[in-house]
C-alpha cells in the first residue's frame, strides 16, 4: 500500500515538476550552465522572468544533480513532450493545421513556449491551444481570417462526438405524443452530445468540402448539434429567434413556455400559431431522433447531464 507523500517531499516534487515545467517550454538553458534556481544566477526564462525570481524551490540535492545532467537527456524529453502535443493539435484539428501551414506552427511554437496545456487529459491540448490561439490566428493578416472560428468549429464537432450521453429516463416524462412528452412550465431535458455554437463564418460549410478553396461566408452562424439514437451525428442551422430559444432551454434552463416568451421578446417577433406550429415540430424531430428526451423533472440548477468545460466558450468564446 502507497504511503502518503511528507510536507518535505510534495514540496520537493513540486520543485521538481516545475523545473520540468521550465525544461519543455526552454526556460532552462539547453547547456545547465550554473545554478538554476538559487537566487544568484538570474538569467532571461523567455517570458521576461528571470529564474531568481520564479524561485522553483529546488533542494541543494537536486539543484546538484541536475546541474551535472547530461543536457541532452532534457532536449530529448522537451522533444518528446513538445511532439506528443503537437501531434495532439495536429489530429484534432486537421483542416486548421493544413489551412494554416507555416503561419499557424508559429503560434504552436509559440504555446508551447509559453502556456503548455494544464488539463492532464491529451483530448483537451487542442480545446486549450485554440483559446490561446484564437486573438494570435485574428491578429496575423498573413492567416485567413477564419482559421480561428474553424479550429472552434472542428472541436465543436469533436465535442459531440465525446460526450457522454446519460439516458435517465426515470426523470423524464417520454410518451410518445409531443403534447405529453414536453411540458411548458417544465425544462426541456437534452442529449449529453447536444452542443450549441455560434461562428461568425460559415465555416461548417467548409469542414463538409475540404477540398474547397473558396473562403466561407462571413455571416453569423448559429449551430445546434448532436447524435441521433444511431450515433450519427447531426447538425442544424438555426433562425436567431431559434438559437435564443435553444439557448435559453439548453444553458440557462428556462420551462419552455418562458424561453420561447422571452426569445421572441429579444428579437420582437409575435408568438404567434405560425412559430408554435414550427416550434412543436422541431422539438418533435429533435425528440425523435435522441437529442430531446422530454420535460426535465429535475430540481432546479441540477444540470441533466455532465457539462463540458468547454461548452460554453465553443458556444461563444467572447461570454465564456
């Protein structure tokens, strides 16, 4: 059985993951000249910190022996770990990394130098790399002045595509007719894989024809997505009163009567037979093919499946 760590040696492992922290993003020095860490040698770390004064805490021991490492041992960890995430990058999104060539390595560079992922999870390097990437890709008039909105629009997919779906019915109402399956002073209960997202390019079009080498439309873009009952996945365009009520029911949890109330409100638009006809048969499609499950009958603020730490920012990265 494990032991638990002492005060000492968390405090000396953290000393040392830190100085590993340093050694892939090339803040230690290639050679290991001279003491790294000990208040006396401050040199440059690439971020405008000298090493004095990000104190990484090193013991005399280790401050030592890493010293007489053989500096080739930490080029090919940084290598090592600078690939993996590339790689990473690279599968996740594959038509922003051809898009982008040369342009788009450099900000890679760039990353890796500077931020490097947090979460432990791969899958989330690319999710973390475009939130770093997106003001850099939109400042650089040598890129396309979509790559950023399709780097979102790739992991948007890719985020339908890993969710969990969580069936619990026994909260649900599920009869067949759509009049009993929803109710209006309840929620709409969702699919875990249903996503919303806003593109101020049409870049979805691009993703369906990557071949193509026109440019998408730049126009407002508002997308639901999700996996049907088969696992396919699905995506609609939405109305801007749809997308509100989407919203509205998917994030903030309104009862259904209230959301399309207070949709229609926010672009003036009468709630009249025409839109509750339309209304009625959307969410009837949608109940048909998974992505609706019925009036949510959980206490409020109890999310009905597992939010994704990303599933606010890939539907608007400027509220999230």
């Amino acid at each position: 059985m494990a032991r638990e760590l002492t005060h000492d040696e968390r405090a000396r492992l953290g000393a040392l993951e830190r100085w590993l922290y340093d050694a892939i993003v090339g803040r230690v020095p290639p050679a290991l000249e001279g003491r790294l860490a000990d208040g006396s040698d401050a040199r440059n770390t690439g971020d405008g910190t000298p090493d004095a004064e990000r104190n990484l805490g090193l013991s005399e021991v280790d401050r030592a022996h890493l010293e007489r490492a053989d500096p080739r041992r930490v080029r090919v960890y940084q290598k090592l770990v600078r690939t993996n995430l590339r790689e990473a990058i690279t599968i996740q999104l594959p038509a922003t990394t051809a898009l982008g060539g040369a342009g788009l390595a450099t900000v890679v560079d760039e990353f890796l130098c500077r931020e490097l992922p947090r979460s432990p999870i791969l899958r989330d390097v690319a999710f973390e790399f475009a939130r770093f990437a997106l003001p850099r890709l939109a400042a650089n008039p040598r890129l396309p002045a979509f790559l950023g909105e399709l780097a979102r629009y790739e992991l948007f997919e890719l985020e339908v595509h890993w969710a969990p779906r969580t069936w619990r019915a026994r909260d649900f109402e599920a009869p067949a007719a759509l009049g009993t399956v929803l109710l209006a002073d309840r929620p709409v209960a969702f699919d875990g894989s249903c996503r919303l997202g806003r593109f101020d390019y049409a870049v979805h079009e691009l993703a369906d024809a990557p071949s193509s080498t026109s440019a998408p439309r730049a126009e407002h873009t508002v997308l639901f997505a999700y996996r049907d009952s088969r696992e396919a996945f699905r995506r609609m365009t939405l109305t801007p009163v749809a997308a509100e009520l989407i919203a509205r029911l998917m994030h903030e949890r309104q009862p259904l009567a209230t959301a399309l109330r207070d949709a229609c409100a926010g672009h003036r638009r009468a709630v009249d037979a025409e839109l509750i006809d339309g209304t009625s048969q959307v969410l009837a499609e949608l109940a048909e093919r998974g992505a609706v499950l019925g009036a949510d009958l959980t206490e409020a603020g109890e999310p009905t499946h597992a939010l994704s730490p990303w599933q606010r920012w890939l539907h608007d990265p400027r509220t999230a």
